[in-house]
C-alpha cells in the first residue's frame, strides 16, 4: 500500500506531538516530588491522556512505514479503541483535579454525573468499532480518521469539558496580585484555547494537504508548551517571556 505525502507529513507530526506532550506530561507529574500537590500529578497525567486520539494515528504511521504500509488502515477496531478507550479515565482526573481547586463540596457528585454518562458511552463505542466499525468513523488513509456524526458530538462534548473548566483556572490565576501567576493564567488560555482550535480543525479534517496538517499540529504543539508553563513555567521559559515583554 502507497503511503501519500500528507500520510507521512500527518504521521510525522503526530509522533511530534504525542512526544512533546508526553514530555509536558512528565515534567509537570515530577513536579509533585517537590510541591507535594496531586494537583501536578492529575493535570500532568491528564495532558498525556488527553493527547490519546493521536496515539492510533502515530502507532499506525509507525508500522506503516516499518512493515508494508498499511499501519492500522484494515484495522479500524484498534483504531478506534486506541483513540477513545481512556476518555472516562482522562476526563475524571482532569475533573477532580479542577474541583479540588473549585466546588470541592461537590466534586463527588460532578464526577458521578460525569461517569454515568460517559462509561456506558464509552463501553458502547469499544462495542460498536468491534461489530461494526463503519458506524464509528472510516479511515481516510494510514493515519487520519473521519468519525460519524454522533462520535465527533462525543468528542466535542468532551473537549469543552476540558477546555471550560481550564479557563476557569486560568481566569483564577489571572486574578492574583503575583506576577508569575499572572504570567501563567495568560500562558493556560493560550494552551486550553489553542488545543481547542487546534482539536476541532485535526478532527474536521476540512482539507486534505500537508500545509493543513502541519499548521493543526504546530497549534497542539504550540497548546502543549503553553500548558507546560500554565502550571509550572521553567525557567528558560520564564526568561524569553519576561525578556520579551
């Protein structure tokens, strides 16, 4: 099977990604060596699973390019299961993390409210790309997927549930008097609304061109970076922000 120029543009990026973010993901998990907060644990692993509907992609472009190209293109089950299986994990892990900060009294219940709804969904999806994947999505080659009406809904749902709370926290640190607080509230918004334009235009997939493609990624990159520095800032990064203010 041939293996277009978008396929390994798409393909490349996607393990870009997925690696930065990982990257992103650990470093603030250490975090919580010093800060001794399981806030920096639950947001760190949460961004690494968050970044979950890009594994398929990478791990198929992968064994494209390393056996006879066909990846997990005659494979839309794995395909599917790999990119949503975690979605109820990430998503309740992000939430406590959000209400441990914000309505601590009743985080049991929005956590309960979440998970009634999103586990069925989510055990109906692995069941659905089992039986009959073509009510799920197609793939549109190696890499890239075009899911259903009512699976892109899911996704969407899902994405404002991360995104809005996000800004709630980025709004809170932007309201406090320290500076490097400050500094991070703009850096969070930048990261929660960028992931989320960048989200939406990967999984539209409105054009299929490698220019398309790299300019969606190059935003996740980019939400990535400004997620890292949202909520711990290293130093290097402290020094080009100040620096260029």
């Amino acid at each position: 099977m041939i293996i277009e120029i978008e396929t390994i543009v798409s393909g490349i990026f996607s393990c870009i990604f997925i690696v930065i973010s990982l990257g992103v993901g650990i470093r603030i998990t250490l975090t919580y060596r010093k800060q001794k907060e399981r806030m920096y644990l639950l947001v760190g692993i949460a961004w690494i699973l968050m970044t979950e509907s890009w594994w398929p992609s990478a791990i198929s472009f992968l064994i494209a390019i390393s056996t006879d190209g066909v990846g997990l293109y005659e494979l839309p089950q794995i395909y599917f299961i790999i990119g949503n299986v975690l979605m109820p994990l990430n998503q309740s892990l992000w939430l406590i993390a959000i209400t441990d900060l914000f309505y601590k009294e009743k985080q049991k219940i929005i956590l309960i409210i979440y998970n009634v709804i999103a586990i069925p969904c989510d055990i109906i999806l692995v069941v659905f790309s089992i039986i009959n994947p073509a009510s799920i999505g197609t793939l549109d080659s190696q890499v890239d997927v075009d899911y259903e009406p009512l699976v892109m809904l899911w996704i969407v749902i899902n994405l404002v549930i991360w995104i809005l709370p996000g800004l709630l926290f980025a709004r809170a640190s932007l309201k406090s008097d320290n500076p490097e607080h400050k500094l991070k509230g703009k850096m969070l918004i930048l990261a929660f609304i960028l992931f989320g334009i960048g989200g939406v235009l990967d999984s539209a997939q409105l054009i299929q061109v490698a220019t398309y493609v790299v300019t969606t990624r190059i935003i996740l990159i980019v939400s990535a970076i400004c997620y890292l520095g949202g909520f711990v800032l290293p130093e290097w990064m402290k020094k080009i922000l100040v620096r260029n203010k």
